[in-house]
C-alpha cells in the first residue's frame, strides 16, 4: 500500500507579545530607590564626574522647614512613569517592578514648597532640609583616630630597644581591639626563634602599658592586671578573680568560703571588680562613630502630619543645557555627536529618576504614617501589626517596590529616629478576640513589666500571664524569645544579678 508524503512549506508568521524589558536605565532607576539619601548623593556625584552635562548645587537650607504650616496642596496628578520615560528617550517600562509594570503616582519633596499629596490626614509633603548650621557637629563626639596598636608601639619605643622591640612590635601586632594577646606565646617564640622566656619576659613589659590590662590573655589576667595596679591584688582578690564563674552565678555563699571574706569584705571585693575595665582596647582606634542621618521628616501639623525629605543630604541636580548647546555648535565627527546624544539623554533620565525616587519616598511614607498614626500620637504600645503588601495595595504598587523604598531610610519624628523596616512587624492575637497587636509592642511591654518588678523576680511563666491580662494572647516561649531578643536575662539570671547588686 503506497505511502502517503505530505510537503510542509515554509511559512512567515507575525505576532504579537509584550516583554519588559530591563534596560540600564531602567536598572539605574530601581537601584535608586534602596539607596539612602548618602549613597544617593555618592552615586550622583559619580554620574557627575562621567557627564559633563551635569551640574549639582548645595541644596537650598532655610532652616527646618517643618517649622512652616505647609500650605493646602493645589497641583495636578504627576505624570506616570511611562509618560516621564517617554519624555527622557528611555524605555517605555514603569519602575516599579518585580518585575511587573507599575506606575508611579506620588508628590515630590522637589516640587514648590506647597506640593503635597491630599489624604484622610492631610498628608503634605514638601522639599526642604531641616536644619543645618545650628545642629551640633555630631561627628566631633566620634573617637580618636589613633589605634590600639598604633598607642602601644608608641610605648614600646620608649620602653624597649633592639631585638625585644622588635618582639614586642610582633605581640603588639597580635593584641585585638579588646586588648587581648590572641596568639600562644610558644607559637610565637618558635616563630622568631627566641627562648620562650625573653618573650614572655617582653609581654611582661607590654602589661604595664596603658591601657592597664593590656596584653592579657584571658579576663582573669586582665582583671589581675588592672588589680595589681590599683593595689588590691591580696590572696582574697586573686581568688575572687580566679572563680569568675562563681561571681556570674552570684554564688555568695561559696565566694565567702573560698575567699575567707565575711558578707562586707565580699560585697567590697565585687564592687572593686566592677570598676575595672574587661574590654581596656576598645577606648582606642576603631572606626570613628557616625551619626545616622535621617531621610524623612514627619511633623505634627493642625491639618495632619508633614512629612519632607531631607534635601540638605541630597544636592539638586541640574542639565547644563547652555553647555550642550555650545559643544553641539561646535560641531564634529557623527561619533561625538552620538555619544553628546547620549549623554544628554542620561543627564535628562537622571533628574528624572531622582524626581520619581522622592515622590515615592513620600508616598510610602506618607502611607506609613497614616496606618501608624497612633504610634506616633500615643506611643510604641499603639503600634499596629503591618506588613509590606498593605502599603502596597493601598498605594497601588509592588510589593517589592515597597521594599527597596523602605530599606536604609530613616524617619524622624517628635519620638525619636527610626528605620521605615522598623514599623513593618508581625501580629500578636489578642487575647479577648479584638484587634491583633503589634510584636513591638508586646516587646514593650514585656520591658516595661521587667523594669517594675521590683524585688519580686517574674518568671516567664508571670509574664505570660501578666500580659493576657494586658489582652496580649501569647505563649511562653514567644515570651521567651521576645525578652532575649530585647538582651533581658531569664528570671534566674536577674536574680543573681539582683544578688550581686545587693552584694554593693
């Protein structure tokens, strides 16, 4: 029976899908919004070395603008995503993503001193950074720039010479920021080919360094040292010392027996210890202490809240337009016209960017602050259970949007500086069925009943009761793992602790 052949000619189809596509630019722009305010303003400052159409100026300081009733907004909606990447020569891809089209509808910190966004709490935000030449120089609290090591070699040189100098330069270099020799004594004589001996003879000398304490190998020498110093190393401290162990424990009994002390001379021996210092290297070097600078500004205002960005930490960048006249006048070969093309549309697409960062800066936090409200009036007790995909769908975004948004950014408010994540936090069931809690508020107010206790020591088990009475329907071992997170010993632990004090 004959085979049946079928012939498939070639054929030219046409369709049609959509992609997002991920262009640099775009990147850029999403990258932008995880930043804080300093590394935005590094990351310009960088852009501004590669652009020659790029000019920033000092940002404008009026002083604290929150000090000014922020006027009524009266604007129209801001252009959409799409339209401000159209306008820039980028792709036509929204920025908020993950990666799904979204579009950014927000009031700018960058617009008139009047531009806010009109809400239930009369949310308004505006440009402006909050003090500058009256603040205090913050940094000038920051430790000295000279370092441990650099402080004890220092000493070396006027103490020892030659070969031991040479020694004593190698022990040095194995003392840690705590002040502690980390590395075996016979390790490092081997090491150097020198007796045992003259090495421990050289370590001896770095134990009367300041600061005193310095060089010991564990916390017993350490508290030896500085007791040798102090003139207190007597038979009954150095077994004190020597049963560290007993005195965390606050075995007072067994102290007293081993130490040959009665009740006073113990309790005077503990509270000689506790003036000494078990950590004497951090005092020197480390890195200098840097202030947490706020991006966001939230104000109590008869209408609602204020909420600004803090432009004194972000420099205002401008598109030289007169510069790009001038070099395109000047005329040149197609490749430098391109690349003058190119860099036009970068400058264009970055102002852009910076632009919509802010409106959605505002916008999140505005949304923060409004679910939030009676943390801020009230307190951390009144803080609500809240998650990212809330703010999300109330501001009609992603949820990965309002991540980047919310990472490294700092507000600050009558109640002090706090990270955005920090207002993210679980829910606690309440115990009478109402509404849920926060999990930080339940933490405070486990605090707060430990900071009362007073003489009687609650138990775990105390505390969970304690806060079901409070309408807080929570376990013991959440119990547990709230108060060690907030660094609260267990209830035996501050009873010794408890004892010890006594012991003053």
């Amino acid at each position: 029976m004959p085979c049946a052949s079928f012939l498939v000619a070639p054929r030219l189809d046409l369709r049609q899908s959509q992609s997002l596509v991920m262009t640099p630019q775009l990147q850029q722009a999403i990258r932008l919004l995880a930043l804080s305010n300093l590394e935005v303003e590094g990351f310009i400052a960088e852009e501004i070395e590669k652009n020659p159409l790029l000019d920033a100026s000092a940002p404008e300081d009026d002083g604290p603008t929150l000090e000014r009733e922020p006027e009524a907004p009266q604007r129209d909606e801001p252009a959409s995503a799409d339209e401000l990447l159209l306008a820039g020569g980028g792709a036509a891809e929204s920025l908020d993503v993950d990666f799904a089209a979204e579009s950014f509808h927000h009031d700018s910190a960058a617009d008139s001193a009047g531009a806010g966004m009109d809400g239930a709490l009369g949310l308004n935000g505006a440009s402006g950074g909050a003090g500058g030449e009256d603040l205090p120089d913050l940094d000038g609290f920051a430790s000295a720039d000279i370092s441990l090591a650099d402080h004890l070699l220092a000493q070396a040189g006027t103490a020892v010479s030659g070969a031991d100098l040479f020694i004593a330069a190698h022990l040095i270099d194995q003392i840690d920021e705590c002040g502690y020799l980390t590395a075996s004594l016979l390790e490092i004589a081997n090491r150097l080919g020198v007796p045992l001996a003259r090495v421990e003879g050289v370590l001896g000398i770095i134990h009367t360094f300041e600061p005193t304490g310095v060089g010991a190998r564990d916390l017993a020498e350490c508290l030896a040292l500085q007791a040798k110093e102090a003139d207190r190393y007597d038979p009954c401290m150095a077994r004190l010392i020597d049963h560290l162990d007993l005195v965390a424990r606050g075995d007072m009994a067994r102290l007293k027996r081993l130490c040959h002390v009665d009740d006073e001379d113990l309790a005077d021996m503990i509270r000689e210890l506790r003036g000494y210092d078990p950590k004497p290297g951090c005092r020197y070097g480390g890195e200098p202490s840097q202030a947490v600078v706020p991006d966001l500004y939230v104000a109590r205002r008869k209408q609602g809240w204020a909420i600004e960005i803090n432009a004194a930490t972000l420099p205002r960048v401008l598109v030289n337009r007169s510069y790009y006249v001038e070099l395109s006048a000047a005329g040149g070969d197609r490749a430098s016209k391109a690349w003058l093309s190119d860099m036009l549309t970068s400058a264009n697409w970055l102002v852009k960017a910076l632009d919509q960062r802010q409106r959605t800066i505002i916008k999140v936090a505005s949304e923060i602050v409004k679910q939030q409200e009676a943390f801020f009036l009230k307190g951390v007790a009144h803080l609500k259970p809240m998650t990212l995909r809330q703010i999300a769908d109330a501001i009609e975004m992603h949820e990965s949007t309002v991540s980047r948004v919310t990472s490294n950014k700092y507000l600050s408010c009558a109640r002090g500086l706090y990270e955005l994540k920090y207002f993210f936090t679980s829910a606690i069931q309440s115990a009478d069925g109402g509404e849920a809690v926060s999990a930080q508020a339940v933490k405070s107010a486990i605090k707060a009943l430990i900071a009362g206790e007073g003489d009687k020591i609650l138990s775990d088990d105390t505390l969970v009761e304690l806060l079901n009475a409070k309408g807080f329907d929570i376990a013991r071992r959440t119990v547990a793992k709230y108060r060690e997170a907030l660094g609260i010993g267990s209830s035996v632990q501050r009873r010794r602790a408890r004892a010890l004090a006594g012991a003053d």
